[in-house]
C-alpha cells in the first residue's frame, strides 16, 4: 500500500460511521440486484467477473440490475436507505454477500434524455461515499446547478459520451485524497449499454 492509498484509508475510516460498511476492491466490477417487491437495491460485497453476472440466476423475487466497473479507489455506505443509524443491511444470494445500497427516491420518475444516446435521469436513496487517491484524474460533469462526480465506468469513452443539455465534462487531477460523501437523495445521469457510465451528486469539488 502507497502512502497515498494510505492516507486515503484513515479519511475513509475516519469519515465511516458506527455500523457503516466499507467496500472491498476499488476500481473492480460490481453487480447489483433489486427486490422486485420493495426496490431495495443490492450489491455485491466484492468485485465479481462478468461471467459470475451472465450466469447469475435468480429467484422470481429478484431482477439483475447491472454490472458496472467502480472507478473510484475505495468507497463506503453509512447505512441503508432510510435506517440512519443502523449498521448497513445484509443478506446472501446464491452464497454470495450482497448489501443493500440504494432505493429509489420520490417522485420515481426517470427522465429519458431527448438526445439519442443521451443518460437517463433518476434520483435515488442512498448514503454512499467515495474516495479518489491522490496525483490521479477524476471526471467530473459539469452542469449550471452544480458537479457531478463519476461514479460507474471509466473515461475511455468520453469523446463519445452524449452528455445532457447545459453539460461539459472535464477532468480533476487531484493533489490530496478526496474523499466525497454524495447527497441524499442523490441525483443520478445514467448510460446504458455495454459499457454503462453514471455521474451522481452534486458534490463539492476539492
């Protein structure tokens, strides 16, 4: 472990909360799935392979959701949707951890961007922080009501990225450990596709 990813470690852990739960193996692939009855979104506890998520079968209560690489070098959930002050839930699915990390938050709209190719806009209950290592460069888009941080994907893609209306997407290089707690609820633009990308906050640039 570097210094930088050393320094990072005691923002994270000074940062967490009793019963918050820090994620294993930043910058990896993580799945999600979602409680068909109560929408609680569920992620995998560690990084999986993309063919753990193409032969994932599940039960009529559940609906895979995605797998998406986590750009960020280490991230943590405070709590659960909606049980602040209580440790992050837990179950297993197919004897793999998962924890729930988001809902979906009021008015449960998503906004179809009028660009073809453009993210889809929805709003989401979570509790989530993110942490970038020092002397790298983060993408950050841009909008007139405030920064939205990357928080699924990577910026190979970024020539092509269709971004919304008023939007510019640029790059942070950062000097210190950042460390970025997203609202709640958290505003969130996402691309699907085979290499899907989300921007969420907005957040406060270092």
């Amino acid at each position: 472990m570097d210094s930088d990813e050393q320094l990072l470690n005691i923002k994270m852990r000074n940062a967490l909360q009793v019963g918050g739960y820090c994620v294993s193996g930043g910058r990896g692939l993580f799945m999600e799935v979602m409680e068909k009855e109560t929408r609680r979104v569920w992620m995998s506890a560690k990084p999986v392979t993309l063919e753990t998520y193409e032969t994932l079968a599940l039960d009529e209560s559940l609906l895979k959701v995605g797998i998406a690489l986590a750009p960020m070098d280490q991230a943590a959930f405070q709590y659960s949707p909606d049980t602040p002050g209580q440790p992050v839930l837990e179950r297993v699915i197919n004897q793999r951890l998962y924890i729930n990390v988001a809902t979906p938050a009021p008015p449960h709209e998503w906004i179809v961007s009028t660009e073809r190719g453009g993210p889809v806009e929805f709003t989401v209950n979570k509790a989530h922080v993110v942490g970038f290592k020092a002397q790298r460069s983060v993408a950050v888009m841009s909008l007139p009501d405030g920064d939205y941080v990357e928080v699924v994907g990577d910026s190979e893609g970024d020539e092509a990225l269709v971004l919304p209306a008023g939007a510019r997407l640029t790059k942070l290089v950062l000097q210190e450990p950042w460390l970025v707690q997203l609202p709640s609820p958290t505003r969130v633009f996402f691309w699907f596709g085979d290499s899907m990308r989300s921007f969420q906050g907005p957040v406060l640039l270092p």
